[in-house]
C-alpha cells in the first residue's frame, strides 16, 4: 500500500479535527443543560358527589289564580309560595281544600279549585294573594250522610248513591266495587298530604290506580261541583 500523499493526509487531519470539534460541542451543549424536572401526576381518585344538583323545582300552577303557568322555585318550597309566585289566588277560590304546608314536587300540577260560598260559609283573608277562602263554622258543618241499613243488607253500594273521595270514609269508600282497604287508604292518604281530588283524573295519581280500575270506579263518584 503506498504512502499517503501530503495532500491526503492534510484532508486527514482536516477530517479529524472537525469530527472533534463537533463531538466537543455536543459535549458542552450537554454540560449547559438545566436538570431535568421530573412532575408527579396524582390521580382523581374522590368520588363524584351524589345528591340532585338541581336547585329548582318547576311546577304547573292552574286554576283561580291571578297568572297560571309555569314557575320555577328553590327547592324545598311550599305550596302556598307556589300560589304566591302565580300572584295569589282569586276571590272565592277553595285554597282551604289545598294543604299549603306541603313540599313542592318537581313536575307537580297545584291545580286552585274554584268555587262560591257554599250556606253557613264565613269568607275570610287568605295569605296567598289576598284571596278569600270559605271556612265553614264546625256547628254547621255537614255531616255524612248515612242512609238506615236493614237487617242483612250488603255494604256494596246502593244505586243512586255517589261517594266523594275528598269526604268519605274509609268504609264509604270500600264500598265502590274495586276499592279495598289498601286503595281506601291511599286515597284518604293523597287528599290529606298532596291535595284533594277535583275530578276523576286526579285519581291517577293515586298508587294502584290506573285506567282500567278508574273507568270501573268513575260512575260511582262525585266531587262536591269542584
């Protein structure tokens, strides 16, 4: 093998020089570096909180009331605040027939029902909206009508005889056919606690009470001309 010639070897050393010019100043592009950060990611790990995040209930109010429609009102609301939103109930509506101290419900209907001062009635101020609800005085008062059983006589219904489910008893009640102790029960529960009935429909809302028993009961009922 010849000799390198001078020429050659200068290429050489040329080559070499700039192979460790740049590995020199790989190496102190390095050394000027920072330390590296190293960032510790924590998982979410706490729960989702539970509980309804509404803070709302939207409800239909209808009837004697100055503006019926729909309201929305902080949960926990009362009935009579209902009333109040929809600017009060108007003259001579039953707002006595609703209980006023009962929770709202979302999607709840509060239908006011109207009515005039009934014999032996005394009109005084309501709170909702200045309306005048009709109390009648307990000497007054009408009590249930019973009509005299013979000896033996059954205690289904007797023709002509409606039952009002905002008054009857339990036994009044059981003696609709297809009304037992646990539907009289529920009924009485609904009108007491929610709002009495002003119309058949209504009693949809009564657990165990769908269409088919409601088409069987509806004949034997009335609603005191709510």
């Amino acid at each position: 093998m010849e000799d390198l010639s001078k020429r050659q070897k200068q290429v050489l050393v040329l080559l070499m020089a700039g192979i460790l010019l740049g590995t020199g100043s790989l190496i102190y592009q390095h050394l000027q570096r920072g330390p590296v950060e190293i960032f510790t990611v924590t998982p979410v790990t706490e729960p989702w909180p539970e509980g309804d995040l509404r803070a709302e209930v939207i409800v239909h109010v209808s009837g004697a009331v100055v503006a019926p429609g729909i309201y929305h009102l902080p949960v926990g609301s009362r009935v009579y605040q209902a009333l109040e939103a929809a600017g009060g109930a108007l003259p001579g509506a039953r707002v006595d027939l609703l209980n006023l101290a009962a929770l709202l419900r979302d999607g709840e209907r509060i239908r006011v029902p109207e009515g005039s001062l009934a014999s032996g009635e005394v009109a005084l101020p309501a709170k909702t909206g200045g309306a005048s609800a009709p109390v009648t005085p307990a000497a007054t008062a009408p009590a249930a009508q019973e009509q005299p059983r013979t000896a033996g006589e059954s205690t289904a219904l007797r023709p002509g005889r409606l039952i009002d489910p905002n008054t009857a008893s339990s036994s009044e009640l059981q003696t609709i056919p297809g009304i037992g102790p646990v539907l009289a029960a529920r009924i009485i529960e609904y009108r007491e606690t929610v709002a009495p009935f002003t119309g058949p429909e209504d009693l949809l809302n009564v657990s165990g009470i769908g269409a088919k028993t409601l088409e069987k009961i509806e004949k034997y009922l009335e609603f005191g001309g709510l």
